[in-house]
C-alpha cells in the first residue's frame, strides 16, 4: 500500500512537472524570433550607399549599426524599414558625420527595430 502511495505522489508531481514544460513550450514556441529569414529581408532593403555595419540584441528589439555615403541615406534607409512592415517599431535618431580613411565624409547611424 506504501508503495502504491509512494507513486501515486510522485505522479501528482510529474503531472504537474509536465503542464509547467507544456506551458513553457507554448509560451517558447509563440513567441516571434529574429531568425536568418528577417536579416535576409532586411538586408534586400538596404538601397546603394548604405552598408549594415552590425547589430545588436537586446530583449526583443535588434539595432542595425549602418554608414551611408550621404546624409540623407540614414534618414531615407529608416524609411524604407519602417514602411517594409517587417517590425512592430522602427526608430531613428539622426547620424553623426566622420571622415573614412579615403578621405571622404560618411555618415554612421543606428536603426532600432522591436519585433
């Protein structure tokens, strides 16, 4: 009888153990992610004279570090993220000019993204 009983709460237990993973795994599985199909979309956004330079995590929003050969590239580049619908929210808040090595004026800027 101990023996039965003895199972019988280890089974309450594991049932329970198992509704928590069942619960997780719905949670994991709705969940969007930023996967290998979203950089592809992004980067076929990316107009001549703009180059993504990186990016970054963090939670759920990914920030592109980019350069432009004119300063209205930033801008125009946030634009057409935004408009591409591909995030829930597209931000921009300017660039800042600096001298490549060639010698040439190049503009570096961060577009943040939330998906």
């Amino acid at each position: 009888y101990q023996r039965r009983l003895t199972l019988k709460e280890e089974l309450i237990k594991l049932t329970s153990y198992n509704d928590s993973c069942r619960i997780c795994i719905d949670i994991l599985e709705s969940t969007r992610k930023f996967e290998t199909e979203s950089f592809v979309a992004v980067d076929e956004l990316v107009p001549a004279g703009i180059r993504i330079e990186g990016y970054e995590f963090e939670g759920t929003k990914v920030s592109f570090r980019c350069t432009a050969d004119t300063q209205d590239g930033p801008a125009d580049f946030a634009r057409i993220v935004k408009n591409a619908e591909i995030f829930q929210d597209v931000e921009y808040t300017g660039f800042a000019a600096y001298q490549d090595t060639d010698g040439s004026t190049r503009y570096s800027f961060n577009i943040e993204c939330i998906w």
